[in-house]
C-alpha cells in the first residue's frame, strides 16, 4: 500500500484553503485503508518537496503524488517532476484534466445557475503560458462543445490572452442581446474565481470543488500511477 499525496497549487484564500482541505479529506474517506496527504507548490505549505523529502525510501512504489490541477504544465512538469525526481519510490500522476467527469461537473455547475441552453459559455480556466496546460485546456474546451448547445470559448484569469472578460466582450460583439455565461473551471474560491464574478457575464458559475467527481479522478490517477 502506497501514500496518496494530494498536491495543490496553494492560495491565501481561507475559503480556497478549506475547499482544498475538505477534497483531501473526501479523498481519505472514500480510502480509508490508504494514508493521504497534502501538498501544495507554491503560496504556503507543507511544500510536496518537503512531504516526499519526509518518506522514508522502500523497494517498491511508496507513495504516488496526485496533482490536484485540472491541467497539466510547469507546475506538473517541472515542480512536482523536481519533487520526486531520484525517488525511484515515489510516482507523479498526471493532472485531473482533461476528462469527461470535469465537464459533468461544468455543465452540473451551469444547470445549478440557471443558464440557458443556448448561451455562449466562457471556460475559465486559471491561465497558464506553458502550451502543455493550454492545450489540456483547450481539450477541455472541445469536450464542452460536444455536449453543449450554444457556442463555448475560452478565457483565463490571469497570465494570457483572451482573458475572461475579453473573452466576454468578443461574444457579446455578436449581438446586444448574446446571452454569456462564464463556466468555473477552477477547483477552488480564490482571486481568479473572484475575477470570474468582475468579467461583466450575465452568470458565473461556482468552482468545481468540492465534488464526487474529483475524488474518483484522482483515485484513477493515483491506482494508474502505480499506487497500491
């Protein structure tokens, strides 16, 4: 049996920190014979260099790190693939994203704010220049069209272009009366979600945590990474 080491990006958010804590702690009870930890790469710890640094190494796969992201990138190829680099013990799973039981959250998340069915929806995602997380994004994005009736773009809140808000003066560009929906697809509260609710659309949407759904994602990363 290996250690399940959920890794967040970190946020000085309160209620982003408890919706963090409260995913780990639906991790541990739908495991309850596995040990979970947390982690976090950046902002505040425990640090996930710090939590693999504190296992002890064994024969075998002692522990699997789970990116609590919904994309991959430099967070995922760089500072989680640093953390565990030389621990032959010790595994990274790919990020939650893309994946189909993302998108029954959004569309969950869109029906609860009752947005009509034929609005053009703005994925939000946190934003990233590193075009490996774009273009998880961006399949996010497609797998969104294929389930959606109206029209669906992309827009990040921080970092790169479109931004949310452009993103939702360019659909409105189609008419004075498009009605625009921006979609979380971030995990938590926070800053970007906060920016979410400023990008002038006619509904927000809520984060995706916490949800049924992520605690079965990261089960099937950490079991497909080699966890026991």
């Amino acid at each position: 049996m290996s250690i399940l080491i959920g890794c967040a990006h970190g946020t000085r958010d309160t209620d982003g920190q408890a919706t963090i804590r409260q995913i780990v702690e639906d991790i541990r009870a739908a495991m309850p014979h596995h040990e979970v930890r947390e982690a976090y790469v950046d902002v505040h710890g425990p640090f996930v260099a710090d939590v693999v640094e504190g296992i002890a190494p064994v024969d075998g796969t002692s522990a699997v790190v789970v990116p609590l992201l919904l994309a991959g990138g430099y967070h995922v190829y760089h500072d989680i693939a640093k953390a565990v680099e030389g621990r032959e013990d010790v595994a990274s799973a790919p990020a939650l994203g893309p994946d189909q039981r993302l998108i029954d959250i959004v569309l969950e998340r869109v029906a609860a704010a009752g947005v009509p069915e034929t609005a053009t929806l703005i994925l939000a995602a946190a934003g990233s220049s590193d075009p490996r997380s774009q273009a998880d994004t961006e399949q996010a994005a497609e797998m969104l069209r294929a389930r959606w009736g109206g029209p669906v773009r992309i827009g990040y809140a921080a970092g790169i272009h479109p931004t949310v808000a452009d993103a939702v003066v360019d659909a409105r560009a189609y008419g004075e009366d498009e009605v625009v929906a921006v979609a979380s697809f971030l995990l938590a509260p926070g800053v970007f979600q906060k920016r979410l609710g400023e990008s002038g659309a006619d509904y927000v949407t809520a984060p995706l945590a916490p949800h049924p759904n992520l605690v079965s994602i990261v089960m099937d990363r950490y079991r497909d990474a080699g966890g026991g």
